[in-house]
C-alpha cells in the first residue's frame, strides 16, 4: 500500500508543481516537460522505460549548477517512483536517499523525501533504518496518526520496546478508535516494557465496546497478574452481567474469583443462583463450594445450613465434623453435639474429648437457664 501511495504522488502531478515552485531554482522548459512526459508514462505504467530515462538524466546531472542539481534531485525521485511502483522498495528508497541528499534542496522536500524513504525501508524490511528515519522526521513534525503507529510497530519488531511505549502516546492522542490490531500491539508494547498497569487500563477501556468473550477473558486474566483475583473479579463480574461470559465455565470461574478475591458473598450469591437455574449440576461437590463460600463471608446462618445440607447428602464423618466445628465456634452448642456425635459415629473418634467437653459445658449451665 505504501508503495503505491508513492508511486501514486509521483504520478499525479505534485512532481511537476515542485519543478515549478517558486523557491526552487528554475528548470530550463526542456527539463520540465521531459519531467512532464515521464510522470505521464509512469501513470500509463512503464516503469522500466521512466527508470532507465529517469536515471539517465540524473547521472547526466550530477555535479552541474543549483538548477542541474535540482533537477537531477527529481529526477531521482520518479526513479524512486518507478521502482515502488514495480515492487522495489529498498531501491526506491535509495534513490530517495539520493534525491534528499542532493545539495540545495530545500527542506520542505527533504522532509517529504525522508518520510517517503522511511515507509518505504519499513516496507523493504530495513526496519532499523526505517524507524530511525521515521523518529527523525516525527521530531519535526505532527504526522498522521499512521505514521506513529507504523513507529510503534517497528520498534516492537526490534524489540525496543521501551521506546514503543513511549511512542504509544502520541499513537494514542491521535486515534480516537482503536483497530483490534491497534490494540493488540499497544497492549502487548504495554505489557513487554513493564507497564503493566497501562496495558490493563487500556484493555479495559476497550471493554465497553467489546461484545468478545475472548477479550473479557483476557482482561481478566492480565488482571490477575498484574493486580490479583479482585480486580479480575470485578472484570468477570461485569461481562457476566452483560451476558457476554455466560455458560456454566464462566460461572465456575466467576465463582472461583470471587472466592481468591475476597468476596465469598457474591461467590455463594452466584452459586445459588447457578443451583436454582440448574445451570449447576446440583452435586456434592457444588454444594460442598457453596457452604465454603458462606463460611468464608462469614454469613454464620447460612454457613451452617449449608454445611448441615452437605453433611446429610454426603454422610461423611469429614462434613459432620466441619459442621460442629464451625457450630461451637459460633455458640450453636446444640448443633455442635449433634454433628460431633454424628461424626464420632462416622469413624473420626479424635472428637470425643472435645464432645464430653460439650457437653459437660451444657450440663453445667443448664440449672443457671432454669
């Protein structure tokens, strides 16, 4: 596309308007229409014929006075042309070197020439060359917002990626949309130079416009790393409100963070909600999760009943004793004894001493309850 672009501007008269800038060295009328004719040609697509005549003149140029030099530095530039436009960048580029480097050009089409040059090395793979050039020109002007991002992405490819996050601010400035491909190269630039936290901010911001599980997943899990189950679950919770992370993966999950994250409520909320949708196979196991997560938000009334569910499915001395423990601990004594006694019966015998405890301690008060 860049190559076009170039063989393109030569072809479509700004050529000719520079030959005849007023800042610029007069050119003899012979000159200007051979240029004339040429860019004509190069139109019509002859690149050969335009190269082999445009290179010709140049070498016949070289060394003459500032209008010669002027006009040779144009003529290189529709060899350039010519070159980009039969798919040869790299020589392009040099002839565009040339044409810059020609004593007397004016600034202004230095610049244009610099610019060109640099897409086209990018183009042609000298990706060193091509971002210094690029960087260089950027210094002295504003650019478009794709000659930043084509920075940015040349300086990943060198692995610079320092420097490719600090170009990503004025890529950023400039884009008021980001492109998926845009996005994935700002935050994997984020990501490789240690900013993590710029990587995450962005990917969320592109969240809202976002109806791709994948990207909220993504979110999500570069959450985690970076700054713990919390905010990954805070991500996970808005797109399953969305309906975007849905399906009984997506609910586990939601719960599993919830859990890591601090925030056993919303983890138990979920669950049940799962249970009553049937969305959850209404098991041991997730019913097991659910009386965990009340007991971690401390929710002693819940906790309770759902731990007395699991160990009247399971039967399992493991289940009883967690319920009595957690019974005792919260002044349930009744519902201590029973589930202790439950679990003694079921093989774990190391309750005993804790059992005649209880129930020695609910002897004793019982004459101060009458």
């Amino acid at each position: 596309m860049l190559v076009k672009r170039l063989a393109s501007l030569c072809a479509a008269g700004w050529l000719l308007s520079a030959a005849t800038a007023g800042a610029a060295p007069a050119l003899r009328g012979d000159f200007i229409a051979d240029l004339e004719a040429l860019q004509q040609r190069l139109q019509q697509g002859e690149t050969e014929v335009v190269s082999e005549r445009a290179l010709s003149q140049a070498r016949r140029l070289a060394g003459g006075n500032a209008a010669d030099r002027w006009a040779r530095a144009l003529y290189l530039q529709l060899a350039a042309g010519a070159a980009a436009r039969a798919g040869r960048p790299e020589e392009a580029a040099e002839w565009l070197r040339e044409a810059r480097e020609t004593p007397g050009v004016e600034a202004e089409h230095r610049d244009r020439w610099q610019h060109q040059e640099a897409g086209l090395r990018l183009v042609a793979g000298q990706t060193d060359a091509g971002a210094e050039l690029l960087a260089d020109w950027l210094a002295r002007h504003s650019g478009a917002p794709r000659d930043h991002w084509r920075l940015v992405r040349a300086l990943a490819e060198l692995e610079r990626w320092e420097a490719a996050a600090d170009r990503l601010t004025p890529a950023l400035d400039a884009t008021p949309r980001l492109e998926a491909a845009q996005q994935a190269l700002a935050t994997t630039v984020y990501r490789r130079a240690g900013r993590g936290g710029e990587a995450l901010a962005l990917i969320e911001a592109g969240l809202e416009a976002s109806d791709d599980p994948g990207d909220w997943r993504q979110a999500a899990a570069l959450a985690q790393r970076l700054e713990g189950p919390g905010r990954a679950a805070a991500i996970w919770e808005a797109g399953w409100r969305r309906g975007i992370l849905s399906g009984r993966d997506d609910l586990r999950q939601l719960v599993r963070l919830h859990l890591a994250g601090g925030t056993p409520a919303r983890a138990a909320e979920h669950l049940e909600a799962g249970l009553a949708e049937e969305l959850l196979e209404d098991d041991g196991e997730n019913r097991r999760l659910l009386a965990q997560a009340w007991e971690a938000a401390r929710d002693r009334e819940r906790a309770l009943a759902a731990w007395e569910a699991v160990a009247e499915r399971s039967d399992a001395g493991d289940d009883w004793l967690r319920l009595g423990q957690l019974a005792h601990a919260w002044g349930q004594e009744e519902l201590a004894i029973r589930a202790l006694r439950a679990a003694r019966t079921r093989g774990r015998e190391e309750v005993d001493a804790w059992l005649e405890a209880l129930v020695a301690d609910a002897a004793a008060r019982e004459p101060a309850r009458d």
